[in-house]
C-alpha cells in the first residue's frame, strides 16, 4: 500500500506539483515496517501531505485512542494531522475541539446524526478570511462526502458556497455525475471572500459496486482481485490493491479515478481504505 500511495501521487504530481494527497487512517504506513515505534518512512512522507484519521478522541462518547495517538504525536513533527470524530452529544463539541488543538491536529467532530458524512455544521471553529493555499495554513474543515441531503448538485454548491470552511472534502460526482471544473472553482472561494481548498474523496482500498467503473457482471471474486466482502458496508468489497487491473481503474491513465480529479480541477485527492493492507493475510 505504501507503493500504491507514493505511485498514485507521483502520477498527479506530473500534472499539478502541488496536489495534495491525504491518506485516511492506517497511519502505520507513515512508519518503516509499518512500526510506529521505528523512523518515519520518508519516501511514503514525500508523497503526502498529511495524514487523515477517525475516531482519536471520541467514538460516540469519550474514547482517546491511546494506542493510535502516540503515533500521530510523531507524525505531527512531520505532516498536518486531521481527525474526524464522532461525537453524539452535541455537549461535547467543544471538548474534542479544544483536544484536537492541544495535539495542533486539524478536527472535523461530526455530531450522532452525521456518521456517514451527510451534514454541514452549523458553525465554524477557528473561522477565518485568509486565503488558504496549502494544509498548514487550514484552520478547519467541512468532510461532506454524502449527496443525501441536496436535492441538485446546484444546491449543494450553493450551500457549501455559504459556509467559511478552509478545506472542503467532497466527492468527484454528485449522484452520477461529475463536478466541472468551473463548479469546483466556485467552491474554492468562501462566503467571506478567503480562498479554500478543494479536495475529492477516492476509495482506493476497496471497490464500490454503484461507482463509475463497476461492471454489470462483476461480484465477490469476479474478476478475481474482487477479494472479500466489507463487513457494515454492503456495497463495497475489499480489493487487492496490488493487482493491476484496480490500479488502472485509479491512476495511471486518461480514464483514471485520478485523472477525472484532476481534470476537474480539485486540490488534492483524500484517500480512504488505505488500511487495507490489514487484509493482507487473506492474499491468495
């Protein structure tokens, strides 16, 4: 996986040096022999520029990860970290907020009706009208990956339009289809004025049976890299990543999920599923 991420960011950076890659969780990668207790790998460091992780503080209610925080602690030195909690009682907002800031992680606390990324916040911590150009400088972010709750694509810029967040997380296509260049644009620029970034979100750790690249005929084990269902996921399957055919389908070429990013003018590309190197005991 830790080639599959510095290849995949090699290819964009030939098109924009400055694309931002963001894997999300399995920070082991960050480390040599996926040890956080060895040195940072710094190949895999080079190819990004931060880290993206769920669930540090708070799962529903107060859960520190202790095992999982001393290595972003490390990273930190290195990359911006940014967490995404789960926080049911609206009363404990500000608590992961002000955790997040003592660490100097970047934090995204959805509430109990947002686990699945549907919702815009209703403020925005650590609001600001400077011109975001790069990570170090975002105060805050918006994770909204869900269509659900837009009725048009229109809308949904529109209200994002409204919001003050330094970096948006969204995906390539509302419903099935894909933000223009121009849309993407639009969203670049905060309600107060301020540029922000823009980032997609790619699933490059498991297939998704409703995405673009989905075949009729294919399932659990056809083709073949199709390697095991995701549990709490019941569209999605586990892939070996390592296997040409998936990587074609996510960097490499004109019809690339990377490519259409980057045609669409988006920042960067967030990377989920990059811990699917956990599953590879199941290899053939």
């Amino acid at each position: 996986m830790q080639d599959f991420v510095i290849q995949i960011s090699k290819y964009a950076r030939t098109f924009n040096s400055r694309f931002i890659i963001i894997p999300q969780n399995g920070i082991e990668l960050g480390f040599q022999e996926l040890d956080p207790d060895q040195e940072v790998q710094q190949e895999y460091l080079n190819a990004i520029d931060a880290f993206g992780n769920e669930e540090v503080f708070y799962n529903g209610n107060l859960a520190v990860d202790n095992e999982l925080l001393p290595g972003l602690q490390k990273l930190r030195k290195h990359k911006s970290i940014m967490v995404a909690d789960f926080v049911e009682d609206n009363a404990n907002i500000q608590d992961v907020i002000n955790r997040n800031d003592a660490e100097g992680f970047i934090c995204f606390p959805r509430n109990a009706t947002d686990y699945d990324y549907t919702q815009i916040p209703d403020s925005v911590w650590h609001e600001n009208n400077y011109a975001i150009h790069d990570l170090k400088s975002a105060q805050n972010y918006l994770y909204l990956i869900s269509t659900d709750n837009f009725s048009s694509k229109q809308e949904m810029i529109n209200v994002v339009k409204a919001t003050n967040f330094d970096l948006v997380i969204i995906d390539l296509f509302f419903n099935d289809e894909i933000f223009t260049n121009s849309e993407v644009e639009e969203l670049k620029v905060k309600a107060n004025g301020g540029h922000r970034l823009v980032i997609s979100y790619m699933n490059i750790g498991s297939a998704e049976n409703y995405c673009y690249y989905w075949k009729k005929l294919w399932g659990l084990r056809h083709p073949l890299w199709i390697k095991r269902r995701y549990e709490g996921y019941k569209d999605e399957y586990w892939v070996k990543y390592w296997k040409q055919d998936w990587q074609d389908i996510i960097y490499g070429n004109k019809d690339s999920y990377t490519k259409k990013i980057i045609d669409a003018g988006f920042d960067g590309a967030y990377l989920d599923n990059v811990e699917a190197y956990y599953f590879l005991y199941y290899r053939d």
